[in-house]
C-alpha cells in the first residue's frame, strides 16, 4: 500500500489572510450597493429639488396673473364708469 502524505495544517497566517481577503469582498459589495442606494437618493433629491422650484415659480406666475386680472377688472370698472357718464351726458343733451 501507498502510503498518502498527510496535509501539512494550514499556518493561522494563511487562513487569517483568507477569511480577511473573503470579508473585504463582502464589504467591498455592501459598500457598492449603499453606493447605488445613495446616488438614488440623490437623484430624488434633485428631482424634488426641480419640482419645488418650479412651484415656486408657478406660485410666481399665478400671483403675476393675478394682479393683471386685478388691474383689467379695475379698467372695465373705470371705462363703464365713464361710458355711463358719457351716455348720461347724451341722453341729458337729446332730452334738452
């Protein structure tokens, strides 16, 4: 019979080196995937970001739209106003 050689026992070194090399790649995955949870968060962010500027200026020109209905009624005011004025004047000078 043959005799089989017995494994030499692996030195504490070697097998520390393989368990560290073995987590590094573990962390080195979970780094990588909270990489990608964080640049999502960041473009929703920036997305967010956007959209509360553009309410604002939409708030921006809602106020603006305002204020020129608010200007347009006061001058169909004044202009029925004098139109009224006016025609008082006509029917004062035909009646006369």
């Amino acid at each position: 019979m043959s005799k089989v050689p017995e494994r030499k026992k692996d030195s504490p070194l070697l097998v520390g080196l393989i368990n560290m090399f073995f987590e590094m790649i573990k962390h080195f995955f979970k780094d990588f995937e909270n990489m990608k949870k964080v640049k999502k968060i960041d473009s929703m962010q920036d997305k967010f970001a956007s959209l509360e500027h553009m309410l604002v200026r939409l708030e921006d020109k809602i106020q603006e739209n305002r204020h020129q209905i608010e200007d347009l009624k006061n001058r169909i005011l004044w202009g029925n106003i004098v139109i009224i004025v006016l025609l008082a004047i006509v029917i004062y000078q035909t009646v006369k």
